[in-house]
C-alpha cells in the first residue's frame, strides 16, 4: 500500500475545464491531511485519457461520464466515460470515481468503495470517496504484486531457462508454459508475503492486523465449475463445504474446447458448516452450544475443545474472514444434493474454495472420518511387560505404627 506522507497521483477527466478547476480546489481544501498530498494531471478529451491511461499509472481516477466537447448530448456521448472506465479496467485497474451529471448512466458499475458513483456538485460527496479510495491502498498494493509478478519471470527465464535450454527445448510451448507459471506460484506462496511486507506466519511486518484467516481461501473462486472444498452458502444463509473430489467435478469450457469433458458425479456431497457464533451469542452447532451450556453450569466444561484441534475425526475449524463467519464443519451432517442445484446460483453461492494444502487436509479429514474401522483394543501394556520395556508394578502397603490400646495392651496391624 501507499506509504503514509506519499504523494498520491490523481487523474481528473472532465470536458469542462472549469469543473475540472472546482473539483481541484475542493479537494485540496476538504480532504484529511494524511490524503492531502495530490500530484493533480487533468484531460478534457476522454481519448486522450484512454491513451495516458495506457502509458500512465495513477492511484485514483475521478471520471465524468457525459462528454460535451463535440456537440449537444448523444447516446454515444451519454456513455464516453463508460467506455473509458471499461478501458481502465482492461488496462490496469484502480480506484475509480463517477463524478457526473448523469448517474443513472453507471450506476450499475457501483462497487464501493473502490469504484463510486457520486452527483455532480456534491461536494462533501466527492471528497468522501477520493479519500476512501486513496486511503484503501488498492494502487500501490496492485503495483507492488505486478511488479513482484514480472521481477520473478525475467528472474526464472534468466537463471533457469536460458542456461538450461538445452532441457528446455524439446518442450512444446505449452508445457513451457506450464513450468513457468506453476514455479512462479511456488514463488508466490513461498516469498511473496515476505517481498510485500508480510511475514511467513501471516502478520504484517508494519504492525496490522493477522491474517492468517486469507491465506485458507481463494476469493472469489478460481475454477468456473464447481469444484471441491468450495464454500457455499444457501438462500437460508446456511454454510456448506463441497466434499466430492474434484476430478468427478471437472469439466472443460465448452467455448475453448470442441469436445468438453462434463462431470461424472450426478450427486454431490456437502458437509454442514455451523456458525460457531449467532448474532444472539448462541451456535448452530450442537457441539458449541454444549460447551456454552456447560461454560454456565460449569458442567461438562470445554466439552468442545477438541473440536478444535486436529487429533479428532469429525469436525473441521473454518475461521471468520470477510463474510465467511467462524465455521464447525460437521462430517456427521452430510447430504447429497443433484450437481444441477449445486450449481444453480438461485439455490447456491459460490463464495470460496480453499487453498491448498488446506483442501488437502479438508478432504482427507473427511476421509478418515467415513473410513475409520474400529478394532477391538489390544493389550499393549501385556506387550510392554513381555518385551521387558515395562514392569509390573506391586502396591505397597503403607507401615503403620504399633498403637496402645485403651487397656495399655500394644495393638499391632
């Protein structure tokens, strides 16, 4: 992110070069000190904007929607900011604010607080999302991991492609590509927190807030199907954990390849993630609310302890991070649901799917859950005392004292 007293580069792209003046004074008067620091570039013409954009990066866009500059208003007129905006996004994104006259034009596009729509002339409005936009750091934090992304890339081709060639050569370009991409992910997961100011273990090296939680989730989803451990949530704002594996999932996209492969399952199994935690302080999960019963009665205490830990079968621990709350995955309360209502959105959101190697530890949790084979429990102290590594202990009686008894006479146990 943008480091506290930076100067922060703002594109303003109006056709009015009074506005353009106004818009300028404003912030420069309204806005916090820690935000104040702007080095201001201005366009009155929308394709001289799209074309600095493409050569230029900047922290935060202030756009008009509604070009004037060539006549009296058109349809293509009313939407000349869009289309720059949709230039922005292919080109590189960052925070972007409608400051038009003509908001019904771009609602629709309204992401806050990253992309904002606000009313021409709404001064406070204006100021409140440039501040929110600067203050979110998305710019630097973008430039950072792109930056990151290509030092790697020349680094890998430099060092490993080009002295070894030679292995490299018989390689079709695909899979060339494929050893790229799949060494510069274990670049990323491996040194990348450290390279952007994080630690290893997840916290922030300049003093925020753990982040232990994202590094279990990939949001939003990765693959366009469905696929295994994602995370869903019902119209019922009920939790669900996919756990049917991913390769009976699969499917190709029938855009990119002439014969796509469809899912084998016809069914997929989920699991029931309860809220730890409800609003009115109870659980969805019959487990938790042992625990809180017993945390007052003092009966049964930390009852639900071990669902929290890794030397158990059942559960699995999913902790809170944006609208994910803290989740008890229960591998008792499972069901099958057709893969068509899986995937219908009406009935189903996707919202993540867990990072590896906690997919891996997810599945295999399961596995051992609906796997476990109870024996008979075998006499390992017999063993122990056959093989000489324990012996067999005797009690001890404890000697007593000879006693007087009420007569004078010695009473011996």
């Amino acid at each position: 992110m943008t480091a506290a007293g930076s100067t922060y580069r703002v594109l303003i792209v109006d056709d009015d070069p009074e506005m353009i003046a106004r818009v300028r004074e404003v912030l420069q008067e309204d806005l916090p000190e820690d935000v104040k620091n702007i080095d201001f570039h201005t366009e009155e013409l929308f394709t001289d904007a799209h074309d600095r954009l493409t050569r230029e990066d900047f922290d935060l866009v202030i756009l008009d929607v509604r070009d004037t500059s060539s006549g009296s208003p058109t349809t293509e007129i009313e939407a000349r900011g869009r289309e720059v905006y949709e230039a922005i996004a292919q080109t590189r994104w960052l925070p972007v604010v409608f400051f038009t006259g003509v908001p019904q034009q771009v609602r629709e596009l309204e992401a806050p607080p990253l992309v904002r729509v606000v009313t021409k002339n709404d001064w406070t409005g204006i100021s409140t999302a440039v501040t929110i936009g600067l203050r979110s750091g998305v710019s630097g934090l973008r430039r950072r991991i792109t930056e990151f992304v290509e030092d790697k890339t020349r680094a890998f081709l430099r060092r490993t492609v080009a002295p070894h060639w030679e292995q490299f050569v018989s390689a079709d370009q695909d899979d060339l590509a494929m050893i790229i991409v799949n060494r510069l992910a274990a670049e990323l997961k491996e040194n990348a927190l450290n390279e952007l100011g994080y630690r290893a273990d997840g916290f922030s090296t300049t003093g925020a807030e753990p982040v232990q939680a994202a590094r279990l989730y990939l949001m939003p989803t990765v693959t366009r199907h469905l696929t295994a451990t994602d995370l869903l949530v019902d119209v019922n704002g009920d939790w669900w954990v996919v756990l049917t594996p991913a390769c009976d999932l699969y499917e190709d996209d029938p855009e990119k390849v002439e014969k796509p492969r469809t899912a084998k399952a016809q069914y997929g199994r989920v699991a029931k993630a309860d809220r730890v935690l409800s609003e009115d302080g109870s659980s969805e999960s019959p487990v938790v609310m042992r625990w809180l019963e017993s945390s007052r009665s003092g009966k049964d205490k930390n009852v639900a302890k071990p669902a929290f830990g890794d030397n158990q079968n059942r559960y699995r621990y999913l902790p809170a991070f944006l609208e994910i709350p803290d989740l008890l995955v229960d591998f008792e309360n499972v069901m099958s649901v057709p893969l068509r209502d899986l995937r219908d959105e009406s009935k189903y959101r996707r919202v993540a799917t867990l990072d590896s190697p906690f997919s891996e530890a997810m599945l295999n949790a399961y596995s051992r859950s609906v796997g476990r084979i109870g024996i008979p429990d075998i006499d390992t102290f017999g063993i122990q005392l056959k093989l000489g590594l324990e012996k067999l202990k005797v009690p001890s009686v404890p000697a007593q004292s000879p006693g007087t008894a009420r007569n004078g006479e010695a009473v011996i146990d």
